[in-house]
C-alpha cells in the first residue's frame, strides 16, 4: 500500500532564512508527486508537480523540490522565506495520469515564519 | 472561471441529523473527488465521481455516506445520522478529464457535529 510521510510535523524559521520540508514515500509503481499547500481556513494549493524527466522541479512562489527515487524523498525548498509563507504544506502520492484520484496525502508540515 | 465551489463553508450539525455538502466543479470539469480531512491530519481520499457515476468509492465509509454528481447540479456529499467522528474538513477536487496531471481543490466544508 502508498503511503507518505512528512517526518517534521512544524518547522520555525526566520523570515529570509531558507526552508526544506521533507517528504517520503512509498509506492509500487512509477509515482506522480506533488506538493500542496493550505493557508488558514482555504483550500490547497498546487504548489509543483513530478511526473518524469528533470528532477529538481520548479513550482509557484519561488518553491522548488528534487525527486530522488533512490531514496524514495521528494523534497521541497525554498532558498529565502516570505512571512506569507506560513502555512501548512502536504506532500503527496497518486497514480501515474490519474488526476485526483486515490491522492495518499502526508500528515503536513505547519511552518511558522518569525519575523 | 471560478475555481471549485464548495458550499457551506462551515456547517453545524446536531448528532444524529444529516449532513449535506455540495461541490461545484471547475467549469468544463467533469470529474470530482472527494477528501476527508481530520484534525491534525492530513487529506484521505473517500470518493471519485464522474457525471451520474460513481467510478471508486474505495475510501468512502461503508454505512451512512453516499455521494452523487447528477446530470445537472452539483456533487453532493451525504452524511445521514451524523456522529462527534464526522467531524472534519471535506474537501472537493476536480478535473476535466481522468487523465489531467492536476485536480484543483476547493476551499472545503468544515462539519462540526456537536
């Protein structure tokens, strides 16, 4: 069975200082990926995606993140955080050309941005 | 175009009464799914709906739930005899097509059962 984790359940960081949220998964066929993100009280947010191909895959509002199938980790950065940043970030699995269907989510990670 | 409408927004439900939530997809959008999410979690997948069929209700709860997405109208999501454990925020996605490389989500309900 799928499954992701997200081993950091909240982050602080400074605001400027740079951020990496990680993601693990485990999947038994060839995975699409993503990275969400949820403000307070709204809805997600498609931050990236990977499908095939490159894999460092640049996203909405500066976010980046390197699949790296040997380690089965999907990680997200961002070299200098905004304080809108703060928010709660899930990572998550789905089968290949599946669109929304069947999506294994992470617990989330809650960052926080001091100023 | 708007994005994915869900409506109430919060929704207040006495246990034992039934709970109505609504979603409606992206324009041209005929494929949605729905999410539960309980608190401190994140997102299970419950149901994938196309228009007037239920494609995969793998994570839909077998008693109490039901989900449609008529012809015309919104999807709705159906909670009968609602318990403190529905308490969540349930989230709609759609896409135009099964094979779309994203589903865009909307804002979700919150049900509070008290």
């Amino acid at each position: 069975a799928q499954s992701v984790t997200q081993p950091d359940i909240h982050i602080t960081v400074s605001e400027g200082a740079s951020l990496e949220l990680r993601c693990n998964y485990s999947y038994g066929a060839t995975p699409y990926l993503f990275w969400y993100v949820q403000s307070p009280g709204q809805g997600l947010q498609l931050l990236l995606k990977y499908f095939s191909g490159d894999t460092l895959v640049q996203g909405i509002k500066g976010f980046e993140a390197e699949f790296k199938r040997s380690q089965s980790s999907f990680n997200l950065r961002k070299p200098s955080v905004h304080w809108s940043d703060a928010a709660e970030y899930f990572c998550a699995v789905g089968p290949t050309g599946a669109a929304g269907n069947k999506l294994t989510f992470g617990g989330g990670t809650r960052v926080l941005v001091k100023p | 175009n708007a994005g994915v409408m869900q409506n109430p927004r919060h929704l207040v439900r006495r246990r034992g009464q039934e709970a109505r939530l609504r979603c409606s997809p992206m324009k041209g959008h005929s494929h949605v799914y729905w999410y539960r999410q309980l608190p401190e979690e994140g997102l299970k997948f419950m149901v994938y709906l196309q228009k007037e069929n239920i494609i995969d209700e793998s994570g839909m709860p077998k008693e109490r739930f039901s989900a449609e997405f008529p012809k015309e109208g919104p999807s709705i999501l159906r909670i009968q005899q609602v318990v403190r454990g529905d308490s969540a925020a349930y989230f709609c996605a759609s896409s135009r097509t099964q094979r779309e490389t994203e589903a865009f989500f909307g804002q979700g309900t919150r049900l509070t059962v008290v």
